[in-house]
C-alpha cells in the first residue's frame, strides 16, 4: 500500500508542470476581459466604428467558444501536448501582430487567430496536467488549482489592463502574453508529457463551420442593425446566419457523435444551469465592458484608477468562487442559485443611479454586490448539469457548460452592448456613432458634449435594467425548477475527493463505468484520466479501457472559473 502511495505522489516536476499549464489558462481567460479598460485608448488610435469596436472584444469569445469541443476531439486524435505547443505558438504569434495592428480590421481578424489558439489550449492543458497527476486526490487539487486560476484571470484581466495602460500604450495588453508563452514554449517539452491519443469519433467539419459561420453572421447583421441602422445586406446576413444555426441544430439530431447534445435540453434542471452560466457571463462582460467607457470617457478618471476601482468586484468573484463549494454543502444549490441570480440582478441595478457627474460609488458598490453572484455562477453551473443526466451523457452535458460560458462571454458584449450602441445612436447628437468618436471631433460645444454622454449613460442604464431583470427571471425560474433539497455531505465541487453522485450511472464494479463523468474526454477538456471501459461518449470521445479503480473525481475549468471564456 506505501508502494502504491509513494508510486502516486507527485513529485516536484508535477508541481513545476502545473506551473507551466497554468501559464496559459490564466492568458487565455485574462485575454477574455483585458481590454474592457483598454477599448478607448484602442478608439483613439484606431477609430474603430460602433460595430469594429465590439468586433474587437466579442471576435475572441465567439472564436474560443465554437472551437472548444472540436479541439479537444482532434487533441484526442492527435495527442493533447502537440496541440498545446501549436496552439501556444500560434497565441503567441497573433497576440504580437494583435499589438502592432494598424487598423480595426486587422485587430479582429488577429483577435479571432488568438480566439483559436485559444480553443486549443484549455483542452489540451487540462488533459495534459491530468496526465502529470496520477493519484486521484492530488489530481483533485491540481485542477482546483487550474480552476481557480481560470476565474482568477477573467476577474483581474481590466485591472491588469489598467495597470499595463498607465505606463504603455494599448498594444502592451497583448504584448504581456509573449513572455508567458516562451516560457511554456521552452518548459513544456522538458515538464510535460505526451498524452496517449485515442481514436474518437471523427470531427464533423460541417457543423463547426455552421456553428461559428452561422453565429457570427447573425451577430453581424444584429449588431450593424443597432450601429448604423437597418439595412438589406446586413438583413440578409443576420438571416442568413439564422438559417445556419436552423441547420446546425437539425444536423446534430442526425449524427452519431453529435457536437452538441441538443436533447439534454429537455431536462429543466439541466437547461437552468446552462442559462446560468450563460447569462451571468453576458451581463458581467457587456457592463464591464460599458462601465470602462463610462469611468473614462464620461467622468474623465485615469485608467489606473478606474483599474484600481475594479479591484474590490474582482476580489469578491473570486472570494466568492472559492467559497461556495463549502456554502452549497450546507443551504443546497436550489438556495445558492436564487443568491446567485437575485445578487447579480441587485448588483445590476446599483448601476441605474450612475450619472454624467457622478457615481464612482454606485460602480463600486454594483461589482461588488454582482461579483458575489458571478463567483457562485462559475462555481456551481457545471457541477449543476452534469447532476442533472445520466452518467453516459455527462461528457455532452459538461462540454455544453464549457461551450455556453465561453459564448455568453461573447454574446454579451455582442446583444447588450449592441443595445447600448442602439440607444446612443437613437438619442445623442448624431454626430458620431460612438462616445469616444463624438468626443474627438473638433468644435464640439458643451452641449453636444453633454448630450453625448448622456446618450452613453442612457445605453448603460438600459444594459443594466435589462441584464437586472433577466436574471430575476431566472431566480425564478430556477426556485420553480430546482429540488428543493439540494444538500450533499462531503466536499464541494472545488474539493479534493469528492463524491459525485451516480444516479442513472451503471453500477460501480471497479471498472469506473459507476462514477459520473463532470466533462468529456477528448471534448472541450480532454480529460484522459478519468477511464472506463472502452467506449465512445457523446461528445465523439473515445475512453480506454483501464484495470485500476476509479479515480476520485473533481470539476472542470467550468466548475469554479468562468471557464471560457
């Protein structure tokens, strides 16, 4: 038994590979948030137009968000240490020329490069840091480690944006990436190993490209409708966009290993998690998005102190995302769902009294009482619909958690934001189609000044009622759907050693085929080491077979980060 034990410990070069993983988590997520504070400094060297600027935020989480599962399955396939020195090499690459770029068009088309090479290391990252951690408690705390340091760089990426913004210019933002990335670059090889491929289910290229294809060109007609105004073109684009996402739902009912499991949906538990992870993010990334602006180009504050004035809800987040695992073990998730959804929705509407002269206060005090609901939404969402299926579709289910937390990242900035653009286009003085391209103009008179920032200030408001009241909709709906009794003994989701449930799992024969699954293997975290009999998972993911018992199991990045972003 000592044998076995000592056998299983890491050693030091487990630690130190966990270091190196952890360096491109932590750029892939902050890269989701950290140019919030840096979007007017980007406005004035660029002059991107209302729709380029929220292509140049949004384009990254679209691209990540599409990608996640189709990554994992070809690291599968190709093995997962390759695909993460590729996909390093090509972040690190497009986050150079993302820095030099000369105009808006290049800097999207960089951002997506970057939103790609994104896909390919959260996959590949957790697959290979599993690899490094044999004993199952030990791996437990290592993707705790990966988890929260995931939640740690989408709450601190404006902050270190802010910081960076002081000294540099705009393109410092990127640049801090190329450091990390040699780093792993030349410390991976040394600390890493290959992880074994597998022969999954084959990738099915048409629905990837119907999927991002279809999203992308429905986003881009929404959101020139909202910056310039109705047309035909942008119409047939949004419509066309439509029609592909129609055929990518259609198709996925058809294929044997599916992109995604559309039928998990009918679960009312399941869907309410996946909305809740979805939601929480599109509100966090459009207001903080808007409120960079809004502290900088309305009240005139420095970016460093708008920086610093973001700290206190990035604290909260992620106090909150690390403490919850231990609070839901006690009031049950039904409970800490509805303080999940109602804190947000609060923290949402403190940003109503916000005004053209004033209300540094009322930004505090809204990210800190919505940075409460925000660290429990990426705590919990993951944990919440893998409970909610049989153990045979747990993959689907956690690569559908994964999928719709990257893309409410997106989509919040690319609906919401839209809203505000809409609203700032409807009311100001139609002198520009942004804040920040009004304010430059030569000439301008207080009064168009004024009303200009009013406008903003106005699209804020309505970005925040709206994000409010959909999240009360969903604390109600979540009390609704939700069992009342949601209590569990043992450790929470962050928690080393914990106990899933195995409620519609086969029973456990030491095979691995009774314990529930909280992601796919090979999809969007290309988990090998949790092993059963060898068989194909929804998500096209092939598990080998394996004699040793099963390990203990712990979340994914989903599970207490924001995940992906």
């Amino acid at each position: 038994m000592s044998e076995q034990r000592t056998h299983n410990s890491p050693g030091p070069r487990a630690w130190l590979g966990l270091l190196v993983v952890l360096g491109p988590v932590l750029l892939v997520s902050m890269d989701g948030s950290i140019l919030y504070l840096a979007m007017p400094r980007v406005s004035q060297d660029l002059t991107p137009t209302a729709d380029q600027a929220l292509w140049i935020l949004d384009v990254y989480g679209f691209a990540v968000g599409s990608l996640l599962i189709a990554f994992g399955t070809i690291g599968d396939r190709y093995g997962r240490l390759k695909l993460l020195m590729t996909g390093a090499t090509v972040f690190g690459l497009a986050s150079a020329a993302s820095a030099f770029a000369p105009g808006p068009e290049l800097l999207i088309a960089f951002r997506a490069l970057m939103g790609v090479a994104g896909a390919t290391l959260l996959p590949s990252a957790l697959a290979v840091l599993s690899e490094l951690f044999t004993d199952p408690r030990r791996r437990a705390q290592a993707i705790g480690v990966f988890a929260a340091a995931f939640a740690a760089g989408f709450a601190i990426g404006p902050v270190a944006g802010g910081f960076l913004l002081e000294r540099f210019w705009w393109g410092s933002v990127f640049l801090i990436n190329l450091p990390v990335i040699a780093l792993v670059l030349v410390l991976a090889p040394v600390l890493l190993r290959e992880v074994g491929t597998t022969r999954p289910g084959r990738v099915d290229v048409f629905s990837v490209v119907a999927s991002a294809a279809g999203l992308l060109a429905f986003v881009y007609g929404l959101k020139h409708a909202a910056a310039e105004g109705p047309s035909l073109p942008s119409g047939l684009v949004g419509l066309g966009g439509l029609v592909l996402l129609a055929l990518f739902v259609r198709r996925q009912r058809h294929l044997e290993h599916p992109l995604m499991d559309f039928s998990l949906f009918r679960d009312r538990v399941f869907t309410v998690a996946i909305i809740t992870g979805l939601l929480p993010l599109a509100a966090w990334s459009a207001t903080a998005y808007l409120s960079g602006v809004y502290l900088q180009s309305v009240l005139g504050l420095p970016v460093l102190r708008a920086a610093l004035l973001a700290l206190p809800g990035a604290v909260v987040l992620i106090v909150s995302c690390v403490v919850t695992p231990l609070v839901v073990d006690r009031v049950g998730k039904r409970a800490i769902l509805l303080v999940c959804h109602f804190s947000i929705a609060a923290g949402l509407l403190f940003l109503l009294p916000t005004a053209v002269t004033g209300g540094v206060g009322w930004y505090v005090a809204s990210t800190s009482v919505a940075g409460l609901g925000y660290g429990i939404s990426f705590s919990v969402v993951a944990d919440t619909a893998v409970g909610a299926v049989p153990a045979e579709r747990a993959g689907s289910a956690g690569a559908i958690a994964e999928t719709g937390n990257e893309i409410g990242n997106a989509l919040g900035i690319a609906l919401i934001g839209s809203l505000a653009a809409l609203l700032f286009r409807l009311q100001g003085p139609d002198l520009a189609p942004t804040l920040d391209e009004t304010l430059r103009l030569p000439g301008l008179t207080t009064a168009a000044i004024t009303d200009a920032k009013s406008a903003f200030v106005t699209g804020l408001h309505a970005a925040a009622a709206v994000a409010g009241l959909l999240h009360v909709v969903l604390g109600l709906l979540a009390l609704r759907s939700l069992p009342g009794t949601g209590r569990r003994s043992g450790p929470g989701p962050c928690s080393p050693g914990r106990r899933r449930s195995t409620r519609g799992a086969h029973p456990a024969d030491g095979t691995g085929a009774g314990v529930r699954r909280p992601w796919p293997p090979g999809t969007s975290f290309g988990k090998k080491e949790l092993r059963a009999p060898a068989r194909s998972d929804n998500a096209g993911s092939s598990v080998p077979a394996t004699p040793r018992s099963p390990p203990a199991s712990a979340p994914p990045p989903a599970a207490c980060a924001a995940r992906t972003v």
